[in-house]
C-alpha cells in the first residue's frame, strides 16, 4: 500500500499540483477508504513470516495488507524490514503466524497519520 503512498505519486493520481503538496498535500486530511485503488494483493494472518518476506521479495514490495479471511477485512499490513527484525531478535519466528507481527491501521486512518506510521 505505501509503497506507492508518497508526494509524487499522489500528485499524480489526484493531478494535483506539486506546490499543494507541499503546503500540507491534498491528500493529509483524506483517508484510505477515499483513495480508489485497485485491490491489493494479501496475506492471511495465519501465514507464515518466512512466507510473507518471501512473497514481498518476489513482489519487490517493502508491507502488505493483512486480510481477515472470515469477513475479508484489511486487519492491518506487515513490513518486511518489521518482520525480519523481529525474527533477528527473536521476538518471533519464521513459522509463526504473521498476525504476531501486524501494524494495526484502519480504514479510516487519516493519510497524514499512517504516512507519519511508516516514515518511522
């Protein structure tokens, strides 16, 4: 999801100007459910670490969406560089669940705030 959520891209989505976006961006007050995005690829929470990073590997993908399976909603997304340092420290392991290590964001989350999320 993010990894197209950045100033430039916006700009080109929404063909907004650049100065807007420097002046707080078009898009910082919006949320996520107002952006018309095609539909993500996801994970269930119940796959496996090693099988997350591998799959955004091969995507060239740096988070995806974590997907509820029972009613389809997005419970969150997993970092690759989340997921491998959690499993360098031995916080979890590369067959656990990747529902261990999910950064919760809802749909309603303003852009502003999960941009800030994920700059940290």
């Amino acid at each position: 999801m993010t990894k197209f959520l950045n100033d430039s891209w916006m700009v080109v989505v929404d063909e907004g100007s650049y100065t807007e976006v420097h002046m707080g961006g078009w898009w910082a007050s919006r949320r996520g459910s107002e952006l018309k995005l095609n539909s993500p690829i996801t994970v269930s929470p119940d796959t496996s670490c090693k099988d997350v990073i591998a799959l955004l590997q091969s995507r060239a993908f740096d988070m995806m969406p974590v997907q509820s399976p029972e009613d389809c909603t997005v419970m969150g997304v997993v970092t690759e560089g989340n997921l491998t340092t959690m499993i360098t420290q031995n916080r979890i392991y590369p067959h656990d669940p990747c529902k261990k290590a999910v950064y919760k964001v809802q749909n309603e989350t303003v852009l502003s705030e999960l941009a800030a999320v994920f700059d940290r």
